[in-house]
C-alpha cells in the first residue's frame, strides 16, 4: 500500500473511532439522545475493520495510526469544539506523525 493511501486510510479510521466516541459523550455530558449510542457503536465497529485492511502486523499499525489520530483529534478540536490549537498542540502533531512516518515506513528485514 503506497504512503498516500496509507495516510488516508488512517485519517477515516481516526475519523470513524472519533464519531464512536464524540457520540456517547454527547448523550452522557449534553443530554442527548440514548440513539446515539447506535451510530456509535457502528462507528467504532467500523474503526476497527478499517484498522485490520493495513498489510503489515497488528502492532505496527496500532502504533503508527496513533500518530495519525493525534492529528485527526486536534483537527476535530478545531473543527468540531471550536477550540483554537496552541503552537505547542501543533508541534506535537508534527512530532506524532513523524513518529508514525518512521514507523510505518521506515527500513525493515521482516516485512
């Protein structure tokens, strides 16, 4: 799987595991809908199929796609909660999915 792609999947999967979780926290600390908990729960299924279409080992990904959620979070902070990124919470995303890059695409005799 090229890097693009790669990237790509992990930014849906964040995507997905975000959804799964922002909707019980609406339904729990806003009052929301108890329904909530359905789309909910087919978000977070959806997450963890999208995390098992990657062609390396498990542990690989786990680690590499939290670089990319880090990412994804801050942005949905920004997007979602209206709340302004610090300098500090974007070198962090820098710093994460460097990590994830190196991780993910970095030399290796097992593959």
């Amino acid at each position: 799987m090229d890097a693009f792609k790669t990237l790509l999947l992990f930014v849906v999967t964040a995507v997905a595991e975000i959804v799964g979780c922002y909707l019980p926290y609406l339904w729990l600390k806003e009052g929301r809908s108890a329904w909530l908990l359905l789309p909910a729960a087919a978000s977070l299924g959806l997450f963890a199929w999208l995390l098992t279409l990657h062609p390396t080992a498990a542990g690989r990904v786990y680690a590499a796609y939290g670089g990319v959620y880090v990412g994804v979070a801050l942005l949905w902070l920004m997007l979602v909660d209206k709340v302004k990124p610090t300098t500090t919470d974007w070198v962090g995303v820098a710093v994460s999915l460097a990590g994830m890059a190196i991780i993910m695409f970095g030399p290796r005799s097992d593959s």
